[in-house]
C-alpha cells in the first residue's frame, strides 16, 4: 500500500500549520501565558516529535529514487531530533538553553535536503518551484530559531519563525507535480494534471 | 469541545482534501516484479504514472548468460508506457534492466527478474549484479555492532541491573540511542549499497534508481522495511522511556528488538539457501540474539558499570556471569547446529572459503571463550566472596580486552554471513 504522494505533502502541510498556529500563538501571548496549561508546553514539541515519526512510514514507502529516500530520511532525523530535544527541554530533562538549536540545525539540514533532491530550476514545474522556495526558506528561516536561542522572549524571532513555519506549509499546501508556475511550465514536464 | 479536541478536528479536516498526482514512477511492470509465467510474452511494458521520454535501449531483457532478447524500445501513444519487443523466450530466468527520462527531467533507472517456466531470481541475483564487497563487510559489521549496542543496553539494563541506576542513566540511554541511530543510518546504507551491487548504476544514476524492486520484491527489502520502521518504534520507547523516568517502556523495546534481529535471519543464508527449515531460521535467530545479549552487555559493563558505579561492579558482575553462561551456551548450541547444516562434510571447512572463514571465527569463538571462562572460574569466585584491592581496575580492562575479541567475532561473522554457504 502507498498512499498518493500528494495526499503525505498535505498531511504535513497541515503539520506545519499547526507549528506555526502554536507558534505565532505563544509569541502573542508571551510564553508565561503560554506555559499556564502544561499540555501547551509539550504541544508543538510534540506535534513536531510526531511529524518526525510519520516521516519514516513515507521514506519506506517512498522507495522509486535513492535520493527521495535519503531526503526524508533526513528529514524524519531532524524532526525527531528538535522536537525530541524540545520536549526534554520542556520536561526538564534537558537544561542547556543550546538545544534549542536543534531547530535551526533541522531547518538548516531540511533546507539542503528539499535543494539537493530537486534537480530542475525554479520555473520547470511548480513542484521544482515548491521545492526551491521551500529549501531557501527553510535555511534563511533558520535564522529566527537560532537567534531566539539567545533571547528567548523576543516578540520578532518568535513571529518570525512562527511566519517561517506557516509559509512552509503554504508551499506544501501548493505542491503539485505537473503544474503550471506563473502560467510556465518546461515542455518536457508533462501534461499539467491540474 | 475542548481545545486539543477541536485542533485534532481543524488538522484532520486540513490532510483530507483529496488526492492527486506525485513523483513520476513505475506503476504497473509488465512482466511483473519476479512473475513466473507459463510461457515466453510477446513484449515488456512499462507504464509510469506521468510522461516519460525513451530512447531504444530504455529497456533492455538479458538471459542468465547476459545475452540480449529484445528489441529496440519505443514510447506508446501516450507517452506513458514503454514497450521493447521481445523475442521468443526459452525457459529460463531475465532481468530486465530499463532507464527513461521522467517528465520532471529526472533519469529514472530499475532492475527486475521475471521466469519463463522457472522461478524469477530475486533482483539481488539478477544478470550483472555483484556480490557482497568488502565494503558491504564492514557495513554489515557496523549493523551487528549498533544491534548489539541496543539488545545488548537494553537486555544488560533489565535483566542485570534490573532497571536503570541514576548514576548510570546518562551514558547507558546515550550508549542505546548511539546504537539506534546507528541501526538505522547503516541499515539505510547497507541497502542503498546492495541495491547497488543489484543495478550497477553509476553513482549519479543510482541517486535516481527506482529502488522498489529491492524494497517490496526481496526478503532483504522486506527486512530493510520492517527493521527500519521497528527501530523507529523502539527509539520512540527509549525515548519516552528516558523522557518521563519509565523504565518499564524499555521492556517492549527489547523484545521489540530481539524480535526484530529475526529479519536478519529471516532474510539470510538461514532461511533462504538450499537446506533452510524453520529449525535453522530459529537457530540463526537464536545464535544471533545472544550473541548481541552477550556483545552488548559486556560493552555495557566495561564502559558504564566499571567506570561509572563502583558499588554495583560485583553484583553486576556476578549477574552477568550467570547470564553470559547461558548465552553462551545458546550461542555454541544454535552455532554447531548451523555448522552442520552448512557444512555437512568436515572437509568443507579447509576446501571452501565459508569453511575457512567459520574457521577463523571458531578461533575466535574459542579465545573468547577461554576469556570468558577466566573471568567465571577465577574472577567470580574472588570477587563473590570479597572485593580484594587492585583487581576492579585489571577486571575492567580485562572486560574490555573480551569485548575487543567479542567485536572481532562480529567482524568475522559479518564476512561469513556475506559469504556463500557451499552447496
């Protein structure tokens, strides 16, 4: 059994939707508010920790090229990692304020993965496009979380990279494989499904 | 409704917008992946879920010897599908080797096996593919010595130390996590490395090789598969294990994983060479989870227990010793029995490179042993009845020095596991 791959992009669209509504939420509020149900605090930890979980049941499955299934390999590994690392930290077990660059480290390391497994440029195809704006929007987006890192109360890099995580999931939203980008698509793409 | 309720609402509302298309790959292989079929097909089809470019040598069908049945390949009408004529086949096994353009510019390649009046040959022992290399040795090895890291940690921490002492929390969960991690990046490079031994793919070729043959139609994608997400399970028990202080997650994580050692043996010589039975698949599993008991808990207590927590080197030792005795002779037992299935005649061990090389592992086997016997009749005793000053520190470099043997052993079992059994 394999489910469609577009129906797997749209699961963690959703994903990262709920990052990224978590997110921009506790810069709102500021993170007492935030932390006053204990439940919050694991959330997107959490949410993060499953995503990465998920991934591996798609990098199994997903097996008609090596580099698709080392991409989400390593994709699975850093969301497990940050939100693993998150929730130590969360919980206590952790205490170093450092890990919390495991977040920038996993947008860094998706950025390249989504960049090195698509091969065309920007305008072949939509998916080409979605895959080149994501990769740079993960690792400029990396930014925000290593600099909150260092000041963790900070309104902007908490919006930020809550804003980060939002557009990510927009472009996920969008991904399709033989679609028009702009109104262009390559001639050797195919026949737009949509 | 209540929050976390509602938000489980809006997020499964937000995945379930219906499905449309993906990746360009193979959908639907004809012959199928390691059909048999009653007679020669008139032709091999290939249809992909998009648009694909061909050239006249996309497909091409090989016989056993590597000589070549078919014809020059062409698109059909809707460019989805690719169709090589073939001529007459005799009986015998083929592997068809195809490569095309995908609609998004990717190269796409892929190797499969059909029969025509015979069993197809997994993709694995397709015409062209290579055997095992040395490299594949050392990666195999990596995978005995993350295994033994992990049933070895987790078997040491529950049935030696009967859960987890603070003192020895930190490094003993960083020692199994080393060895998850491990288990699953060399898992993943071992397959990648056989599938291209299977379709001897340049490297940048490879990187777009359809991998679903090996995956889904051998027992050592089948292994990959149920290993690879079983050990994703387990990382998640030791987590939350570690996470929220619960030591008693850690139980299912090692039966989870000692069940798991059995795709080894469920995809090896054991279970796939003449000879094979449930017995030797049970005996493999057998040999193989005491091994990684034994390897891993000797690695535990020479590097958390001996360095770490002075006050539990002599009970952990004298609990260790009881279990070693039995894993031991689990270990002797299910491996004399393999031998003897392998290697019915004696001379197999000095005329065949199997038997030389299960030679140099019962040499091996036998100073382990003669270790392990030192440690049961002259250090246990001592230690059992008193802790004499100067002997801990030699103890723990002599557990260090059986657990150097202990890896060696692995090495030579990983080149014999690699090797073709005679016969």
């Amino acid at each position: 059994m394999q489910p469609e791959a577009e129906f797997v992009h749209w699961l963690f669209a959703t994903g990262f939707l709920v990052l990224g509504v978590c997110l921009l939420a506790e810069s709102v509020v500021g993170p007492d508010v935030w932390g006053r149900s204990i439940w919050r605090a694991y959330l997107w930890p959490g949410a993060m920790f499953v995503m990465g979980v998920c991934m591996w049941p798609v990098m199994i499955l997903f097996t008609n090229s090596t580099i698709h299934m080392v991409a989400h390999s390593a994709w699975a590994q850093v969301l497990m990692l940050s939100g693993g690392a998150e929730l130590a930290l969360a919980r206590g077990k952790l205490r170093s304020p450092y890990w919390h660059l495991t977040v920038g480290l996993a947008l860094v390391v998706s950025g390249a993965a989504s960049l090195v497994h698509e091969q065309n440029d920007w305008l072949f195809s939509r998916a080409a496009f979605v895959h080149h704006a994501m990769g740079w929007v993960m690792i400029a987006g990396a930014i925000f979380p290593i600099a909150r890192t260092f000041r963790p109360r900070s309104f902007a890099l908490g919006a930020g990279f809550a804003a980060t995580l939002l557009v990510i999931s927009v472009l996920l939203y969008s991904h399709r494989d033989v679609a028009e980008i702009f109104g262009h698509i390559s001639p050797i793409a195919g026949t737009p499904h949509r | 409704m209540r929050a976390p309720a509602l938000l489980f609402a809006v997020a499964a509302g937000l995945s379930l917008p219906g499905a449309a298309f993906a990746h360009a790959s193979l959908e639907q292989p004809s012959p199928g992946y390691r059909e048999r079929l009653a007679s020669s097909p008139p032709a091999v089809v290939l249809r992909f879920d998009q648009e694909v470019t061909a050239f006249p040598d996309s497909i091409v069908v090989l016989n056993s010897q590597g000589r070549v049945l078919s014809d020059q390949a062409a698109l059909t009408a809707n460019r989805r599908a690719v169709l090589a004529p073939l001529r007459k086949l005799p009986r015998g096994a083929y592997t068809v080797r195809w490569h095309i353009l995908s609609s998004d510019g990717h190269p796409v390649s892929g190797l499969y096996t059909f029969g025509v009046g015979v069993a197809a040959p997994p993709p694995t022992e397709a015409f062209g593919a290579s055997g095992p290399t040395r490299a594949e040795d050392i990666v195999r090895w990596a995978y005995f010595l993350s295994l033994s890291l992990v049933v070895g940690g987790l078997g040491f921490a529950l049935l030696v130390l009967r859960g987890v002492p603070p003192q020895l929390s930190q490094r003993l969960y960083k020692l199994i996590g080393l060895g998850i991690v491990a288990t699953l990046e060399v898992g993943i490079v071992g397959f990648i490395m056989r599938a291209e031994g299977a379709l001897q793919l340049p490297f940048r070729k490879l990187l777009y090789a359809d991998l679903t043959p090996i995956a889904s139609g051998t027992r050592l994608g089948s292994a990959f598969t149920a290993m690879t997400m079983g050990f994703v399970i387990v990382s998640v028990l030791v987590y939350l294990a570690w996470l929220f202080d619960k030591v008693v997650l850690l139980w299912p994580a090692l039966l989870l994983a000692l069940g798991l050692a059995s795709g080894l043996s469920l995809s090896g010589h054991q279970a796939a060479d003449r000879g094979s039975s449930a017995a030797t698949e049970l005996a493999d599993w057998i040999h193989l989870s005491a091994a990684l008991l034994w390897v891993g808990g000797l690695a535990v207590l020479a590097l958390c227990v001996w360095p770490l927590a002075r006050e539990l080197r002599r009970t952990a030792f004298l609990r260790f010793s009881r279990l070693a005795t039995l894993l031991i002779a689990a270990l002797l037992g299910a491996g004399i029995y393999l031998s003897i299935v392998r290697l019915p005649a004696v001379d197999d061990l000095w005329t065949t490179r199997y038997g030389e090389v299960l030679l140099v592992k019962v040499g091996l086997v036998s100073v382990a042993l003669l270790w392990g016997a030192f440690h049961h009749f002259v250090a246990r005793p001592t230690l059992a009845s008193a802790e004499p000053s100067g002997w801990p520190t030699r103890l723990g470099r002599s557990l260090l020095g059986e657990s150097s043997i202990a890896m060696a052993i692995l090495l030579v079992a990983a080149i014999l596991v690699n090797s073709k059994p005679p016969g």
